[in-house]
C-alpha cells in the first residue's frame, strides 16, 4: 500500500479526524439498518392487530429522531473526511511549490514544465480524490455491505440473504470493468481531440498559406473528417456510459425478483413474515450503492497509488547545487577571480567554458563578447550559483564561491538575463521585485535611469500598467529596459547584464550604459553583448570563442591587436551609420 | 449576463432542434423506458395483496362433491376449503360456512365456524397457499422481464441522445470552422492563436457537456421523477399530493445551495486557475526569481492563493454537507415516517392495502438519486453557458463567404500598384504612396529593413487587407473586384519562415488539390532539387512530416515550400526568402531553385540576401514605406545610395565570416 505509507505523515497528523470519520460513518450505516426493520414491524403489528395509536407514534418519533441524528452524524462525517482530502491537496500542492523554488535550473531541463503542471493538477486531484472519496467507498463498502448482510441474516433469513445477494458482486465486477472500458475509449477520444486542437492551430497558423492556395474549402472538409472522428470515438464512448444504467438496472432487478420471489416461498413457508419481506427488500436497496462504489474504489485507489508514486518521485529529486555547510563571512565583494575556469552542463560531456581567467576588483566594468553559443552567458550565470562547479576556481573576494552561502552571493547580485523574465502583474510590481520596500523616489531614479520615463508616461495607466497576454503588449525594448530597472533598484554589488540590450536602439542603448557607469562609480559590472560598443568602457574585455578566451585587454588594445574584435567592431560601426536614423525599438 | 442569455439558450435550442426526431423517438423510447422500471413495484403490490395476503381473505368451507367443476380449492382436515376470490360470488350456496385465517405471533390459526379455531401447521399454511405459488413465480418472472427491457431501452436512448448531442456539437465545431475561413486576415493579428484554439475545441468541448449532460441527466432524471409521481397518484391520490409537496422543497434548498454554494465554487475554480497561471509563470521565471531571492515571496504569495482555495473549499463542503445529498434524503428519511404515520393511522381506523403501503416506499425511494443528478448538474450548466456565448460571439463576427472559384483564364501577371497607401493602424501609415509596375514575366525584388514595409506590399498584393488610399490592379483590373478565391488561384506564395502542415511531404506539395497527383508532385520535387534529399527519407515521398516539420532542416523546409509552389504554377509568384541561416550546400541548391521558380512568371522577391537578386528586373528599395531608390543591381551600385551600402555591408559580412 504505497499510498498509505508515502502519505503517512499526513494520516498521523489527521488520524483523529479519519477516526471520528470511520466510527460516525460505522455509526450510520448501523442507524441506517433501524428504519427498514421499523416498517416491516408496524406492517407485522397492523397484520396481527396489535399496532395502537402509541406505539405508532412512538416508532414515528423513533423515526424523526434517527433522522435527525443521521443529517448530524453525516453533516459531521463529511465534513472531517472532504475537510482532510482538500487540506491534503493544499498540503501537497505548497510543497510541490516550495520544492519548485529551490530547484536549480538542472532540474527544469529534466522535468517538462507541461509534466511539472499536470502534477500539480491531475496527480494532486487525484490523491486528494482517494484520501475523501476513496475513504468514504471503502468504509462504505466495507462496514455499510457488514452491517446490512448481519441484520439480513440476524433479523429475516441466511437463505434468502445469500440467494439475493449473489448478482450484486457481478455489479462491482461490471462497474469496474466499464470503467475501466470506459477510461481507455476516453483517452482514444481524447487523442482525437488532440489532433482535432492541432488541426484547428495548424489552420489558423497556416491560415496564409491556406488563402493564398485558395484551400479554405478543402480544409474545411479536412476539418469534417476529423470532428467526425472526434464524434465517432466519443460515441464509442457513449456506448459504453450507455450501458452503465442497464447493466445495473439489470443485476439490481434480478436481485429484487430473487428478494421478492424466494422472499414469498419463505412466507408462503412460513419461514419468514410479510413484514419481514418488505425490510429484506427495503436492505437490498441499501447494499446496491455500496457495490457500484466498490468497483469505482479501485480504479480511484489504482489511479491515486500512481499519482502518488509520481509525485513523491519528484519531490524527492534534490538540488545539484549544495550549500556551504560552514559558510564563510564575506561582507563586500571586493574581487571577482576565476582561474584556469572550467564548466560542463550537468549530464553532458562538453565543456562549454575551457580555462577562463580574470580577475576584476571592486568597481571595475568587464566586457564579455563573442559569437553565439561562445559561452557568455554561461559564464555569468557563475555568479548566479545555479549549476554545481568546480572547488576553488572561482572566487569573491579571494574566498571560494562555494564556500559563501548562496544567500549571501545572490543578495550581491542584480542580474539581468537575456530574456527579460517579466511576471504578469504591473510594471510597478515588476520593478520592485528588485527591491519590494523601495520608495517612491527611489522607484523613479531607476525608471529615468533605464530611460523609461518618456514610455511609462505615455501609457495610460502608468506605473499601473499590466505587461502580458491581458495586459498591454509591451515592446521588446520596453521590457528589457524593465528588467535593467528592476535590477538597477537593488542596487546590487555586483551587476550582470546578459545580453539585456539587444533590442533596444544604440542611442538609447548607450544613454542607459552612460547612466550606469555614473550611477554605479565604485562598484562592479558585468556585461555580456552582441554590440561591441556597449562594452568600448570597460576595464577589461574577453572575447570568447567556443568556451575559451580567444583575445583580452580594453578596448584600445583590442582594436591595436587587429583580431576579431577590431574586424567586428569596424563592422558594426558601419551597420550603424547606415541604420543609424531609422532603428528604433523591436 | 441574463440579459444575454435568452438568446444563447435560444441558439443553443435551435441546435438540437434540428435533430428534433431523433430526440424525438429516443424520448418516446424513454417513456417506454421508465414504464418497464416503474412496473416492477406494481407486480410486487399485487404479489404481496394479491398472493401473500390472499390467506387472509374469506374463505368457505365446502362439501368437496358441491364444488362446481373447475374451482380451486384446498383440502385440509378432511374439508374442502374454497377462497373468496376462487369463486364467483352468485356461485356460493348459501349454505357453505365461513372460514378465516388469522397470524398470531409466528403462528397462523383457522377459525371456522363448523369447527371452531385450530392451529395451522407449516405445511398446513404452505397447503393453504399451494394456488398462489405459481402465479407468484409468474409474476416474478415479469418483473425481470421488465427490468431486462426497461434496461435494453434505456440503453438505446442513452445511445441515442447522447449520439445526437455528439453530432450537434460536430455541427457546431464545423460552423465555427468556416467562421473562422470566412474571417478576415486582421481578425487574427488581434486575436491570441491560443484563444481561438480555445473556442472551437474546449468551449465546443463545454458545450457537448451541457448537451451531454442534459441529455442523460435532465432528460432521464426529470422522466423518472414524472413517472414515480404517475405511479404514486396511481396508488393513493391524497398521500401522492402530499408527497407533492417535495418538489417545490427540493427545488427550493436547490436554488438555496446553488446561491451560496456559486461564489464559493467560483472562487474554487479561479483560484486554481490561478495557482496553475502562478506556476507556470514562475517555472518559466524561476532564475529571476533566485537570484533576486524571492522564493519566500513567492511562496507566501503562492500560498495565500492556495490557502484561499482551501477555505473555500472547506466552506463549499460545510454548505455540501448541510444540503447537498444530505439533506435529500433526510426530507426522504422524513418522508417516509409520514407515509407510515399516514398508512398506521389509517389502520388503526380502517384496513389498509400492504402491497400500496410497500410500493409508496419503494417508489419514494427512487426519487432521490434522480433529483441529487439534477443538483450536480445544474452547477456545470452555468459554465457551459459562458462558453457557447463565446462561441457564438466569434460566430457574428463580420467575415467574407468563401467563393467557389470561377475558372478564369490565367492571367498574364500585370501588376499594377498605384499610389497605394496602407495602414495597419488608423492613422499610422506603414506605407506611403506606393507606385511600381511588374511587367508579365518580370521579376521584382523588394528590398529594405525590417519595417521598411515590404510584407505590407505583399499582404496587400495577396488580398489580406486593403489598401486604404490609391489602387491595386492586375492585367488592368482592380482586385477589389475579385473576390478574394479568384484573385489568389493564380498567386503562389512562398513564406519566410515556410509552414509545413501534420501529414507527409507529399501533401505538403500538393496540399488538398486533387488535380496535383503524385507524378506533379514528384516533378515539382526535383525541379527545385529536393529529390535528393526525400529519396534518402525512410518513407520518401510520403515521410511523415511532424507539426510544422520539426524534423525536417530549414533549408529542407523552404525546397518543400518552393515544390508546392511550383505544382501549382502561379501566374504571379511571391517569395519571401528565409532570412535563418542554411549551409552553403543547401543555399546552393536553393539558388538554382528560384532560377526555376521565377521561369514564366511574375515574381516578386523580398530580399534578405541581396546576392540572390542580382538578376532581377527591378529592384525597389524601402525605407520607412516609401520607396526611395529604385533600377536593376548596376543601375543602384551606380547611384553609391543606400543599395550601395546594404551591398558592402554584406559583402564584409561574408568576407569576416562571422554569424
């Protein structure tokens, strides 16, 4: 029973409500037995005369205060079992995403986001499903089939108990089978629906080559045939929910004709009376739900046991980047040193990054340039702490990296990436997520310096305005010089641009870097750039190629050497004169 | 919203009006249906009055040489003893003497007015039974019967009505199809693909639910309910008006819970949307997240949502718990103490049927389910209502039919434009002014920068919007005059980035177009020089392609695009060249290729590469939507102008072979 033993930590800590959910359920199934044998006495009183005006009222009241009592106990009982499965979905879900935010990228790359999404959803529905409704079947099944089969055998008659009884496991046997049918038809309906969603997609993303070779017609036949394939495999489907009604409308009817049939032989015996007949009758009806949800109990209990697998396989995948056990104090980075650095992805064989030294003291700006895929941005995302290195090669102020607590690293570091990483709130909130207690002042010294002031004064909502899909679209430029914002509030020691200005134009490109330098004098930056110009101040450059340091100096050197650089720099500034008037944002 | 929803409802009536027999004759075989299920209750009212508490009736004492041929009897205590109901009442002689039978404790005593009171054996009471045992068994045997036919006929309107809502939804899918081929090209330039994706599959998918759902639900729930009340006022007219009364009850607590139990489950749901909207987000942002050492904010903001879905939660099952199923049967629970209260009072003044007493029961007892079906599904209805007013919103939307093609002769490939002007956004012209002319034959190449407005000529050309000042004219004639299927028939487009569909690379080429067979396409394949490379696929011709053609190369890619461009043989072609970087091996082949293409037609080229277009007729270049220098290659290497210097600026390019 892996679902219980993986989910032990949250049966202790609820055991008291499982149990006063078990024992009230015990509780009324047990009353639940007393009014069907209530009716078939006042019958057997009225038969033989006895029946008085008290004693009726007496079995009426009987009757009212059962009912009463059982609308409490259920009140109760539902409200402790459904309480604990939706606490434990809750539970589940706020670790999955405690997990989720310690995990280093290593672990995005292994897990898809679409499988991180469908357990959140599906495999936590599905647990929090069997820790409630899963209980209630079984308890159900067990003690309410118990209670019903001993007062049937204990009040009316052993014989007639097993005769009528014996089509009702072909119930759970047929409830479990359809469902089982039932589920693998819906996943065959469900691939259809797939390929009719890719369909619908592929029309619209295609939509222009569909025009112009004047396809619509015959694409709309394609579309007929495949939302009759999508209707074809749900009436499949159909059929099988069709049958569910019959089949049981069938077992429960032959179990009453055999209650009613054997039932009147016995009387006609007079093995039992009339009364008791009626109560036999009145107890199967209470037997037939318990069935149909044995038979879905075990596809609940199967499908919760998988999800909890899944779930518990993922949680227990650990982050690849170890903490320091005993950090050592580092209280400003007054250096930043790599040596003879060497770097690998995990689970792969490349090296991406092959023997790069530096070394930048406090205050200092270093350029990183170089083609695609040359590994500039692998060599920023050092700092960043987010993937497992080598000891001792990398150092802040002379102390290895991995030896300082990576709060401590990261509470340095204002880091720009390539993609501006934006949330869908408000440009305000996304600002200040660099610094959350930033005042007013300080929220507007970076929006001036990031050069957004023109930008956010032109929208209509300002500050306020919501960036994403129902929010107003913002241009690529406009969100990059966001993050740079967000980044800028932090005021942090260390400053990473990677590749952040890519699609903003080279004025402005510039204005902002001129800002930087001014706003930032004594402290430490780090740029990564296509566009060699952004980095023409810095202390000192490293073009790479290919992992390795192809050449270094500053810029003036650079340009004496006559490499690559020099060869790429006259380039650009060519490019530039020549789009110089007329690229803006894109 | 209520002001909206007569008219979706209305539509959505219309719907499934137009399968109206099939609903028809499936809701006659329900009727038939519920009958055969209700009947059985009525067979054991007659067992137990009819049968088991036949021995109580009167019975005579007879002479066995009196009886008249054929009527039943029993022998007991060397008498002949006849039941009231055996004989005909003028068929007595008066002067028989009367007999009852009588249960006192578990025994059963014979008073007779000859012989006095004697105690009945078992096999005594089993004598005294011996004609009912049959008919019992009989009337057994009907009641499965029944069942079995009430279940073979509620399987087939099952079928049939969920069947039906199927096809509505087919129907409804198909419609939505077309809207959206009728639907102009800008419709989708404001719209999220996602969003459409959205309302033809998962908003339709609603929608069946609610059919579906109707169908099985309200439809057979709602017929159960009628018949159990036909069955009750069958039995006893006055309780079966008292139980009446329940209806209005449950309808009352249901209105009640869906009242409170609506903001709740609204909340439910949207917060789990947007728990899944956090995470996706946040997976996606996850570096930022970390290196600004938000996680605890995060968490805490995570949290307090799935906190909020977990109050809920905990309020949407107290109000669950109090009068959901709950309460359904404690009223049940209720009720059925009245009937006993209602049938025991009435004995203690007068005698009461048993077997009506036993079918009140029965019956009320199948009413619950049936109403909890109707409480569940009047929950999902309310959604599945937003959708189909989505849906039928995209429905109104203002679009052009799809025209059959005329079969116009091919056009020579005149191209006119004149002083044309365009743009996207009011007021925001993206092109200015615009004036060229392609003569048949030519090929016109486009050059410029991104914005420049390039594609805009080509939308225009093509007829996916129109020109808001100045004319666009082929061999003389305006296009507005065309409908938009017969100014496309003789054009051929090749897209920057080629689209490839799901299915294989012989579709790709020929598409839907029956008149292209396999030969065509094999011979457009190795016209533009793909053939190699196909030949050497698994498959060839028919490889699978994966969506938009994952697996194939980008050069691949384009050779395929250009094949299908081929095999239609477009008077006027439109290239847009693919700005991705391909090998030089595969650039040589695409080289050659577009020599082939452009052969006898009217292309129009937009550059990226501006080697490709040295032999071009025209070459226009833009800049900011106007059109500032215009000639063949020489002519604008002459002019030392902005072609000039895009020409240098690519040449370095090669020449320092950097990406």
């Amino acid at each position: 029973m892996s679902f219980i033993s993986k989910l032990r930590w949250f049966f202790r800590q609820r055991w008291g409500y499982y149990l006063a959910t078990v024992l009230l359920m015990c509780a009324t199934s047990f009353l639940n037995t007393i009014p069907p044998r209530m009716i078939g006495d006042v019958i057997d009183q009225i038969r033989i005369g006895s029946l008085t005006g008290e004693s009726l009222m007496k079995t009426i009241a009987l009757l009212i205060g059962l009912a009463v009592s059982m609308y409490l106990m259920i009140y109760i009982w539902n409200n402790t079992l459904f309480g604990s499965s939706v606490l434990l979905e809750k539970e589940l879900r706020n670790r999955l995403f405690r997990h989720l935010t310690w995990m280093p990228p290593s672990f995005y790359h292994r897990n898809r986001t679409g499988d991180l999404m469908a357990l959140a959803t599906n495999d936590i529905l599905a647990i929090s499903n069997t820790a409630g409704f899963g209980v209630l079947t079984l308890v159900n099944t067990v003690v309410g089939t118990t209670i019903v089969v001993v007062s049937m055998v204990a009040f009316i008659s052993f014989k007639l108990m097993v005769a009528a009884l014996l089509p009702l496991p072909l119930l759970a046997l047929a409830i479990n089978k359809l469902g089982k049918a039932m589920r693998h038809r819906f996943m065959i309906a469900q691939q259809s629906f797939g390929r009719m969603n890719d369909h619908v997609l592929e029309s619209i993303s295609g939509l222009r080559v569909l025009r112009s070779y004047v396809q619509e017609e015959k694409d709309i036949e394609a579309f007929d045939r495949v939302t009759k394939d999508v209707m074809e495999k749900n009436i499949g489907v159909a059929y099988i929910n069709a049958l569910f009604q019959p089949a049981i409308s069938t077992i429960v009817g032959l179990s009453f004709s055999i209650g009613i049939g054997y039932g009147s032989y016995l009387v006609f015996h007079s093995e039992i009376t009339l009364g008791e007949l009626v109560t036999f009758n009145i107890y199967l009806g209470l037997l037939i739900w318990p069935m149909i949800a044995f038979g879905e109990f075990i596809n609940i209990l199967q499908r919760g046991s998988a999800s909890v697998d899944r779930l518990d396989q993922n949680l227990r995948q650990t982050s690849d980047v170890a903490d320091a056990v005993q950090p050592v104090p580092v209280a400003v980075p007054t250096s930043i040193e790599m040596d003879r650095f060497t770097f690998r992805y995990p689970g792969t064989n490349i090296d991406v990054l092959k023997g790069v030294s530096f070394r930048l003291e406090r205050g200092e700006t270093l350029g990183i340039v170089g083609r695609t895929g040359s590994g500039k941005s692998t060599l920023l995302k050092q700092l960043l702490r987010q993937y497992p290195l080598e000891p001792g090669r990398l150092k802040i102020s002379g102390q290895p990296i991995e030896q300082i607590a990576i709060d401590q690293v990261r509470s340095w570091i204002g880091y720009v990436p390539q993609e501006h990483m934006l949330l869908s709130k408000t440009i305000r909130e996304n600002i200040a997520l660099g610094k959350p207690d930033a005042s007013a002042e300080e929220l507007e010294r970076v929006i001036k310096l990031a050069a957004l002031e023109t930008d956010i004064s032109q929208m209509k909502d300002g500050l306020e305005t919501v960036i994403g899909e129902h929010g107003v679209m913002l241009s690529g430029g406009q969100k990059q010089r966001i993050a740079i914002a967000r980044a800028l509030l932090a005021n942090p020691e260390i400053l990473i641009l990677d590749d952040s200005l890519s699609a903003v134009d080279a004025r402005t490109e510039n204005a902002i870097l001129k800002n930087i330098r001014e706003y930032r004098e004594g402290r430490t930056t780090l740029i990564a750039t296509h566009r060699l110009s952004a980095v023409s101040h810095a202390h000192w450059i490293l073009v790479l190629d290919d992992g390795a340091v192809l050449e270094e100096g500053t810029h003036e050197q650079l340009l004496q050497k006559g490499g690559w650089y020099k060869q790429q720099y006259e380039r650009q500034q060519l490019e530039e004169s020549l789009l110089g008037d007329e690229q803006g944002d894109v | 919203m209520n002001t909206k929803k007569s008219p979706v409802l209305k539509r959505l009536l219309a719907y499934a009006l137009q399968y109206k027999t099939r609903i028809g004759v499936a809701i006659v075989i329900l009727i038939a249906s519920v009958g055969a299920q209700l009947a059985g209750p009525i067979i054991a009212k007659n067992i137990i009055d009819k049968h088991i508490l036949a021995i109580e009736f009167a019975w005579y004492e007879a002479e066995k040489s009196e009886l008249p041929a054929g009527v039943r009897f029993v022998e007991f205590d060397g008498s002949v003893y006849v039941r009231s109901d055996w004989i005909a009442p003028e068929q007595i002689p008066g002067d028989w003497g009367k007999a009852r039978i009588y249960q006192n404790g578990s025994s059963f005593y014979i008073e007779s007015e000859q012989k006095g009171r004697m105690e009945l054996t078992e096999e005594d009471v089993l004598e005294f039974y011996r004609h009912d045992v049959t008919p019992v068994f009989m009337m057994v045997g009907m009641i499965v019967g029944l069942a079995l036919t009430a279940s073979l006929l509620s399987f087939i309107q099952g079928y049939m009505l969920q069947t039906t809502a199927l096809r509505i939804v087919q129907k409804m899918r198909m419609d939505v199809m077309k809207q959206l081929h009728r639907l102009p090209v800008r419709y989708f330039d404001n719209t999220p693909v996602g969003q459409i994706v959205s309302r033809v599959a998962n908003d339709t998918e609603a929608i069946k639910e609610l059919f579906m759902s109707f169908m099985a639900t309200f439809a057979v729930s709602g017929m159960h309910l009628a018949g159990v009340f036909v069955a009750l006022f069958i039995l006893d007219a006055r309780l079966a008006l008292l139980c009446l009364v329940l209806l209005p009850l449950y309808a009352g607590i249901m209105a009640i819970h869906l009242k409170f139990s609506q903001k709740y489950v609204t909340v439910i749901r949207n917060r789990l949307a947007d728990m899944n909207a956090m995470l996706n987000e946040s997976i996606a942002v996850m570096p930022i997240i970390q290196a600004f050492r938000r996680e605890k904010a995060t968490i805490r903001e995570f949290e307090s949502l799935n906190d909020e879905r977990y109050r809920n939660q905990v309020m949407q099952f107290r109000i669950f718990a109090l009068s959901g199923r709950n309460i359904v049967y404690f009223i049940g629970r209720l009720v059925t103490a009245m009937v006993i209260w209602y049938f025991g009072s009435e004995s203690l003044s007068s005698t009461i049927s048993f077997g009506v007493f036993y079918a009140f029961i029965d019956y009320l007892g199948r009413i619950y389910e049936p109403i909890i079906g109707i409480f569940d599904q009047l929950m999902n209805a309310q959604r599945a209502f937003v959708s189909a007013e989505r849906v039928f919103n995209l429905l109104d939307e203002e679009g052009t039919d799809v025209q059959p093609v005329q079969r116009l002769p091919r056009p020579e490939g005149h191209v006119v434009f004149d002083r044309v002007s365009f743009a996207y956004k009011e007021g925001e012209y993206v092109l200015n002014n615009i004036s060229f002319e392609a003569k048949p034959g030519e090929t016109v190449a486009l050059v410029g920068h991104t914005g420049s407005g390039k594609s805009s000529i080509m939308n225009l050309l093509l007829g996916f919007y129109e020109p808001n000042k100045g004319e666009i004219r082929i061999n003389g004639k305006p296009i507005a005059s065309f409908s938009k299927q017969d100014l496309r028939k003789h054009m051929g487009i090749v897209l920057q980035e080629p689209f490839l569909f799901t299915g294989d690379i012989k579709f790709n080429v020929s598409l839907y177009e029956e008149s292209i067979d396999i030969e065509k396409v094999k011979s457009a394949l190795r016209a533009v020089g793909a053939e190699p490379f196909v030949k050497q696929l698994p498959s060839g011709y028919d490889e699978p392609v994966v969506e938009r053609g994952a697996t194939l190369s980008a050069g691949q890619r384009q050779l395929i695009s250009f094949a299908r461009a081929l095999a239609y043989n477009p008077a006027i072609l439109i290239l847009d060249e693919a700005t991705s970087s391909i090998d030089s091996e595969t650039e040589g082949i695409i080289q050659n290729a577009l020599k082939v293409l452009c052969e006898g037609r009217t292309t129009f080229v937009i550059a990226h590469r501006l080697s490709t277009i040295r032999d071009a007729d025209q070459i226009l270049v833009l800049h900011r939507g106007e059109i500032v220098e215009r000639g063949n290659h020489h002519e604008l290497m002459k002019l030392q102008g902005r072609y000039y210097k895009m020409y240098q600026l690519q040449h370095a390019e090669v020449g320092s072979s950097t990406a």
